[in-house]
C-alpha cells in the first residue's frame, strides 16, 4: 500500500536556508521526508511521511491539501498562483509576504513573535525549549487544533520564524505529539 505524502511547499527561502532547514528536519524526526532543499532530492527515513519541497517560487499548479511556507525572499517569488482555500504560513512581520498571500487568497497562519498572529512564543525556558501559543482555531481535512498553549524543542541558535513555521507544519498535518 503506497501512502500519501503530505506536501509542504517552500517558496522564497534565501540566504543560509534556515527556513528550509528547520521545517526539513521537523518532518523528517515526524516520520521521515523526501526533501528537496533546491540543489538536490533525498529521502530520510523508511515510511516518509512528508515531501518537502525548497522553491524559488510556487509552481503553477499544487496539489490539493499542500501546505504553503513563504520566506523572506517572497515578495521576489513574483505573483502567486490562485491560492483560495490553502493554507500559506508566513512571517507576520513580513509585509510583502502578507500582501502576497492575501492577494492569492490563501488561509494565511501568520508566525512572528507579534501577538497578532496565529502562532507566537509566549515564553523560553532554560531547557533549549519554548513555549507556542496557538491563538486561533486551525481547521484543515486531517485535523481540528483548538488555541492551546505547547512546549515546542528548540536549539538557541534557532531563529524564531522558521521554529515557528516548522511548528505549523507539524500541527497542520496532525503531528504535534512529535514537537
């Protein structure tokens, strides 16, 4: 029995990566990924669970139930596909990415350390872990996340947004036990 992947799509990640990077390596401790960070394609893991793709912009088409990042280079990713009804992760402090995103018509679950967005850190503990709260209701066809408050494991040179991204990914496919 082949089992479906759940598709994560990265567009405008720049720079060192750290986007790609961290969600990668959350999808790939959830189960195992078959990952293309934008130079090669490698799989980790027996029973992948995840396909994650690093792009320099969306593709024209994407498959239904793909759950969108946009970094920080998504204003240079030009204009967006029509995104009605998928859901885009986005750094709520980039405003060009919120412009994007809200152009495309896309569920957006803005992430920043702002407490107007969906997810945000509400704390750090001394234990190379932070405290997420989820403060509103996320809905998609594989699960139903009430607000609540998680312990999310983190290194300290982690940067806030891609934690934070990484972290939506997980709860957005169902696989929050394994932050």
């Amino acid at each position: 029995m082949i089992a479906l992947l759940q598709t994560v799509i990265i567009a405008g990640d720049c720079g060192e990566r750290s986007l790609t990077r961290e969600i990668a390596a959350a999808c790939i401790r959830s189960g195992g990924a078959i990952v293309y960070d934008g130079m090669r394609m490698r799989q980790e893991g027996n029973q992948p669970s995840f396909l994650v793709l690093s792009l320099p912009s969306l593709p024209e088409q994407i498959t239904a139930g793909s759950i969108i990042v946009l970094g920080k280079a998504a204003e240079q990713t030009g204009r967006l596909p029509d995104l009605s009804g998928y859901i885009c992760i986005l750094d709520g402090e980039n405003p060009a990415a919120v412009r994007l995103a809200a152009a495309a018509g896309a569920i957006a679950v803005g992430c920043s350390m702002s407490g107007h967005d969906t997810l945000t850190v509400s704390g750090f503990n001394e234990d190379d872990t932070m405290l997420v709260t989820l403060r509103r209701r996320l809905v998609t066809d594989a699960v139903i996340r009430e607000p609540c408050e998680l312990t999310v494991h983190r290194s300290s040179e982690q940067q806030i947004y891609p934690a934070l991204a990484a972290t939506g990914v997980l709860l957005l496919s169902g696989r929050d036990s394994d932050l």
